[in-house]
C-alpha cells in the first residue's frame, strides 16, 4: 500500500471526525472520495459513479417506491392500525412487555423501510404504554430504538440495503428476503431481544425508579399537544414532514377501535412480492411481463430490471388498497406518495449515490486489495470482518445504507475467490451495517428515540450496543460453524 493508500486512510480518520462533529455524511463522504481519487487520477471515475448511481433504477424505484408507501401509510391511519393490533396483547402482560415491544418494532419496522418512521409511529402507542406499567424512559427508549431499527427492514424487497446486492450479484431482492436473510435477522433479533430483555430486569432494579404516569397507556389530544411540544428541533429536522402531525404525540381515536382491514393494508405489498417471486412449484402466481417491463426483441426480458421494477408495482398496488379502505383520505394518497418518494430520494438515495462515489474512490486507492489480500491469507478472518467492519463504519457514520454501499464490493472479491456466496456474505455486511446503525448516536433512529423519550441519545447508543454485539458475535460463531 503506497501513497495513495496512506493518504485514503488518512482522509478516513477525518471524515470520521467531521461525522463524529455533526457534519452531513454525505458532504464528508463525496469530499473524502474526491480528495482520495486525485493523487490516482480516478476522480472522473467518481464522476461516472456519481451520475450512474443517481439514475440507477435498482436504487431509485424500489426505494422511492417504498418510502412513497410508508407515508401512504401514514396519511391514511393504516400503520397506526397495524401497532394497536400488534401492542394490545401487551397491554395486559407487563413481564413481555420488553420483548413484546422490540418484536413489535422489528415487525412494524418490515413494511415501513424507515427506521426513523418506525420509531415515530410506534412511540406514540409504546412510550405511554410502557410508562403507565412503570418503566423509566431510557429502558423504554432501548426498547423502542432495538425494536426499529434491529433489521426489520431488510426482510422487506424493497430496503436500499438488498439493492447493493442485487445491483453487484444480480440475484433479485425478493430471492434474498426469501432464502439469505431469515435466518441471520431472526437470530440476530432472538439473542438481542433476550440480552436487551435481562438487562431491563436489572436496569430497572438498579436504576432509580421514574414516576410513572397515570395509568392510561393512550393519551387523548391534550397528552398529544404536550408532547409534541417537548419535541423541539431535534424531531422536526429528522422526521419526515408527513409524519409530524397529530399522531405523533397520541391517538385521536379509541385504542380498543382496531379497523383489521386497516391493520393488513401494510402488509400488501409484502405479499404480493413473495406470492409471485416464490419458486415455480409453489408460485401462486405470475406478474405478466407487460405490466412490468417491455420485452426485448428477441422475446426475453431484462431479468434485473423486471424484478425492480415489480417492487415498485407492488407497492402502487398497496397504495391503491391503502385509498379503497380509506376512501375519506383517498383523494391526496398520490400526493403523499410522491412526497414520500422525494423524501426516499433525498435522504436514502443521495447516501447511497454519495457512498457509492466513496467506495470506488477507496477501491482505486488500493484499500480493497489490501483487505482482499488480508482475506486471502486468512480466510477465517471472511465472516467476522464482513459483520463487524460494516458495522462499525455505520456506527460511526449513522448510516446502514452508507456502509453496505460503500463497503459490500470489498467483501464481493474476496468471498468469490474463496468460493464462498457472495449473496450470504451481503446478507452478512447488510446485518452488520443495520446494528452499526442501530448504536450509533449520531443515527436518525437514535436521535428519533431519544426525542421521543427525552433522553439522552449516547444513553440509548450505549444500552442497545451491549444486546446488537452479543446478536452479531452469535451470528458469526454460527456461520462459521456452517449453521446459518
């Protein structure tokens, strides 16, 4: 490793201490991939990686697609269905609540994509719920923040992170929320849901004990102002415009009036994609391929573009569902759709255009070859640092999406010159990306849970990052015995 080596990690370390300082990631990540690109003449490289990523469809229609739903969701009431649904058989069983709430998180968290819209809509149910059982806000802020943000988002087709892989390996998103990525998520949430659920019991005792509220677990409108207006900043900059109205705070509606066909509506698009991209025997059905995509002229279609493009059908479709159950709503569904695809576009696919100018630029500095050099000459060492280097650049960066765009092809080489999946070991990075985070204070998610708990962010970072690495080092030990 020369110059040009010396001088990217260099550049590294700085951009971690700008990030660490609260400037934008991906001002940091763009500047640092151009400042490592000049001494090795790659920076029209970068350029092409720029604009290639910007009109990239594997990114920008999945994505878009899936955000543009989420607030569908939100405009419409039908998240909010979904949470009672689930939370209720909470209400009853304080000795679950812990474990019930992060499940609850990690299953709302599979249709929504957004960490951050996540934590937003389940608070408003989980934060009074959990206070009126007596548990002190940081323990209810742990809960909320694991449950959102643990990779609940990575079995739904349409999450940025399966798009990296898809665009590198060509196997379908769909085909990884299928086969890949089950095993290693649900593991990963088993162990952390059990660690984060003993150390409750022992926070709980040892801490000093908060005040609880009176106990009615879902506030009025009045519980709902008062909240909103202990928000500050601090949640107007990170939550999506559509998300700041009167749900955040409390319910306007009786909690014990769950509309059940609402509470399915989320869960639409999920079902579509799986029902179609499930092998032949089992296939329920086929999408034709002129709802999708135009055939070429020898008869065959463009496989990758098909299997995009059908996540975005299938989320149009959800937001039709989502307009026919909520006909009162029905008229400004499309506006709330393309405002959620701009605020996917915005703050999900400038990371990954920005990270993916990153990548390259490291990449042309020589640092991939190194690692895959490292790689080669221990192969043991494949699976742990696939888990944790992503993971502790998200952690640094706040950013899943950044560090599996940015890191995943150095993992890609290395694992095919070994003959290993390269699709397992995205599935891998992806993982490790998501815990990264998951404890980064600096994370939108992190910064979400902690205005909405008021509590300190270093605070939630700290005790969810004990439950996230006990998850991955269980997940690596089982992979490298040939389990997972």
């Amino acid at each position: 490793m020369g110059f040009p080596g010396i001088l990217a990690l260099l550049v590294v370390i700085a951009a971690i201490v700008l990030v660490v300082k609260g400037w934008d990631v991906r001002l940091v990540l763009l500047s640092a991939a151009l400042v490592i690109a000049t001494p090795t003449g790659s920076v029209p490289v970068v350029v092409r990686e720029f604009l290639a990523t910007f009109s990239n469809e594997k990114f920008v229609v999945p994505i878009c697609s899936a955000m543009g739903f989420a607030y569908v969701l939100r405009h419409t009431g039908c998240e909010r269905h979904l949470v009672l649904l689930l939370v209720k058989p909470l209400r009853h069983v304080r000795t679950l609540m812990v474990p019930g709430v992060v499940m609850v998180g990690f299953l709302v968290n599979i249709p929504l994509v957004s960490q951050t819209s996540t934590a937003v809509c389940l608070g408003a149910v989980v934060v009074p719920l959990m206070r009126a059982a007596g548990y002190s806000m940081a323990t209810i802020g742990a809960c909320l923040l694991l449950g959102a943000s643990v990779g609940g988002e990575l079995l739904n087709p349409g999450a940025p992170e399966l798009a990296t892989v898809a665009n590198k390996t060509g196997v379908s998103a769909v085909e990884q929320t299928r086969r890949y990525l089950p095993p290693l998520v649900f593991t990963q949430l088993a162990v952390s849901m059990i660690v984060i659920w003993l150390m409750s019991i022992w926070w709980e005792r040892s801490g000093k004990k908060e005040e609880p509220n009176p106990p009615t677990p879902f506030p009025k409108e009045e519980g709902g102002e008062r909240h909103r207006s202990t928000e500050g900043k601090t949640a107007n900059s990170l939550a999506p415009p559509s998300l700041l109205g009167k749900g955040v705070g409390g319910l306007d509606d009786d909690p014990e009036r769950i509309n059940l066909l609402k509470a399915l509506v989320p869960l639409v698009p999920i079902a579509l994609l799986f029902a179609s991209g499930l092998p032949k025997p089992y296939q329920l059905f086929e999408v034709p391929d002129e709802w999708v995509i135009a055939k070429k002229p020898d008869g065959t279609r463009n496989e990758d573009s098909y299997n995009t493009r059908l996540i975005g059908l299938a989320m149009l479709i959800g937001v039709l569902v989502a307009a026919a159950v909520t006909p009162g709503k029905a008229r400004d569904c499309i506006k709330h759709f393309f405002e959620g695809a701009g605020y996917g576009f915005a703050n999900v696919v400038s990371l990954i255009v920005t990270a993916t100018c990153f990548g390259a630029a490291i990449k042309s500095a020589g640092l991939a070859t190194a690692l895959g050099e490292l790689i080669k000459q221990a192969p043991g060492l494949m699976q742990p640092l696939a888990a944790f280097v992503p993971l502790a650049f998200a952690a640094v960066s706040g950013s899943g999406m950044a560090s599996t765009q940015s890191l995943y092809e150095f993992f890609y080489d290395p694992a095919v010159a070994l003959g290993l999946d390269p699709v397992s070991v995205g599935a891998l990075v992806s993982l490790g990306s998501a815990a990264g985070r998951t404890m980064s204070p600096v994370a939108a998610v992190v910064l979400m849970c902690a205005t909405l708990t008021g509590t300190n962010p270093f605070t939630l970072a700290k005790r969810v990052a004990g439950p996230l690495l006990v998850g991955m080092i269980v997940v690596v030990i089982l992979r490298l015995c040939g389990v997972l």
